[in-house]
C-alpha cells in the first residue's frame, strides 16, 4: 500500500459527535490509548489537548490544525497491534489504524496508515508517549477493521512486539524504579505474567469472556522476605499498578511483653498496600496469597489471600500469628473464602 505523508488535519478527518459527548479519556501508556486519547479530544472539540499529543506539529499551527476540523461530525478509530523499534536509542512504536471521517453532510471516508510514537530514551527523564509522524492515504475497504494495515514499515530491529508488556515495565520503572531497592540494584527482572478471564455481573450469557492481563514485578528482598508488586491491564487501556486492602491490627500482650502471652488481636482498620510479601498467584483459583513472617523462624507471621471477583482483587482471609512462640499457630481474623 503506497503511504502519504498527510496531517491528519490536512485529511479533515477528525469529527465531532454532535448528538453525545464522549466521556473524557487521557491515557497515554500505550500507543493504542494514546490514539484513543487523541480522537477523544477532537470528538469532544478540545483540539488543544489533541495538539498537545504530537511531538511533531501536525499543522503549520495550532489555527490551521483547529479549521481542519470544520464540516466533520464524527470519526471512528480502529488499531491494530503495535511493534517496537530501536532508533538513535530512543524506542518508537509504530501503530497500524484505520479511521472512518462521518463528514455533516452524511458523507464517509476511511483512511488507512501508521502513526509513528516516540517513548522516552535511555536515561532520558519521564515523559509520555507522543505521536513523533503520520502515515495515512485513502482507502477503498468496505469496513473500517478491514483498513487496518497488517503492519507498519519498520526502520531498524523490531525488539517487540507486545506493546502492553513494555508498557507494565515502563510503569514499574516510573513508579517503582526508587522504591524497590534490589531491582534497581540488581536490574529489572522479566516479570511473571498471566491471563485472567472473568465476567461482570451485567455481561450477557452469550457474551464471551472479558480477559485482564496481570504483571508480577520482584521488587526487593531482606533476610527473610520477599516482596513483589503487581500491575494489571486497566479496563481503560494500559496497565496500572494495584493495590490491595490489608487490614490495620493491634496486638495486646500480657503485660506488654511481646515476648509474652496473647490476649487479643484486633482489626482497627483497613488500609491498603502495593509491596505483597512472599506473595504468590494461582492462576486455577485466581488468588494472590502472601506470607509475611515477622521474624526469620516463621512462628509469628500474618497472612492472607485475595480473590480476584468480577474484575478485581478482594480480600476475603486474614490471619495472623503474632506469639513469638516457637510454634505455627495462625489466629483467623477474617475469613469469607469460600473457593474460585
């Protein structure tokens, strides 16, 4: 397929949607999203916020780039899958789509082609994905899925293909690059990674599955605990970090002494934490379960498990064993585990 080099604006593609506002969208963890977030905001006429996602200037100006957008109504989008090139040590995706341009009056036309999005460099501080170049030309598809090229001409070596995977190591290095002490020592270790499906209490009987991908991160490690964190893919697009609810707990020892009998462990609280300790995932029962010991013998210790349930993680055990005995002997404080 012979590719233009044409501003989206030029093309007059982008539209309105008169009759219903979009909800707002600004997501620019993954290529996809962020060609999501862009039509998002020149379907809700906020073409500012549109202009703001290029790297390079899609028009001579922020005018030329606003009139382009006259005589539209809508503009559906379809993408297909990203890969990922090596260039000058700055990583680009290159994004195949297809968009449809309902003009008001009642005309359509679809475009087919590739944006070319720039992530950060090595070294380089923290900055979005923006879109660095535009590859479209008219096409004669019937459908808009049909328009979508297969791929996108990709100068240099493609290192990757899955888009959403390096977007949850680029998230764990933002957010966790200071914080977990080993893996910045030690370097960023392939994450464990699995395919949760689920339904919604509201999907259909003859709805297929929904499908969640879940990242699991080693983060630090001490003398006898390790903690991993975990990134999910977010039903908005991209992959963000979880956190899950942990109840707050006092200890009450015969006369104060930790070194002493237990008379009462209660829950004052809940709070919520992102570093799981010596955690692990069952993909069969869809739990994340965590053993904290509190001291190298194991013998006093807390513990729980999590359930993932219509499209998140809840806790439904807790235990703790906070009698520094010698012995295992867990205290259940909460427990509405009944199985997957």
């Amino acid at each position: 397929m012979k590719r233009l080099c044409l501003s989206l604006a030029s093309l007059a593609v982008v539209s309105v949607a008169h009759a219903q506002t979009p909800p707002f969208l600004d997501n620019r963890s993954t290529p996809q999203t962020l060609v999501e977030s862009l039509y998002n905001a020149i379907n809700r006429r906020e073409y500012s916020r549109a202009f703001s996602y290029f790297e390079t200037p899609p028009a001579a100006d922020f005018q030329t780039y606003a009139q382009g957008f006259e005589g539209t109504e809508r503009v559906d989008l379809h993408t297909g899958k990203a890969v990922i090139a090596e260039k000058d040590g700055t990583r680009i995706y290159h994004l195949p789509a297809a968009i449809a341009a309902h003009q008001e009056d009642g005309s359509s036309r679809l475009f087919a082609g590739c944006y070319e999005i720039a992530a950060a460099s090595e070294g380089e501080n923290f900055q979005p994905l923006r879109i660095t170049s535009t590859q479209f030309t008219t096409s004669d598809a019937e459908v808009l899925e049909g328009a979508v090229p297969e791929d996108c001409a990709v100068e240099g070596e493609v290192v990757e293909t899955d888009s959403l995977a390096q977007s949850a190591r680029d998230v764990f290095t933002t957010v966790y690059g200071e914080a977990c002490l080993r893996a910045r020592e030690e370097g960023l270790v392939e994450p464990d990674e699995y395919t949760i499906s689920y339904i919604l209490p509201y999907d259909s009987a003859d709805q297929p599955k929904r499908e969640k991908r879940l990242f699991r991160f080693f983060c630090d490690r001490g003398a006898y605990n390790e903690t991993h964190v975990y990134l999910a893919e977010s039903e908005l697009g991209g992959v963000v970090p979880l956190r899950f609810a942990s109840p707050d707990i006092v200890v009450d020892y015969e006369n104060g002494d930790p070194e002493g009998e237990v008379e009462e462990i209660r829950i004052t609280g809940y709070g919520a934490q992102d570093m799981m300790v010596n955690s692990e995932f069952d993909p069969q029962e869809q739990t994340i379960t965590t053993f904290a010991k509190w001291r190298g013998l194991g013998d006093a210790s807390s513990s729980g498990i999590w359930l993932f349930r219509e499209g998140e993680f809840h806790l439904v055990q807790y235990s703790v064993d906070a009698s520094y005995d010698g012995e295992s002997n867990p205290e259940l404080l909460l427990d509405y585990f009944t199985g997957p």
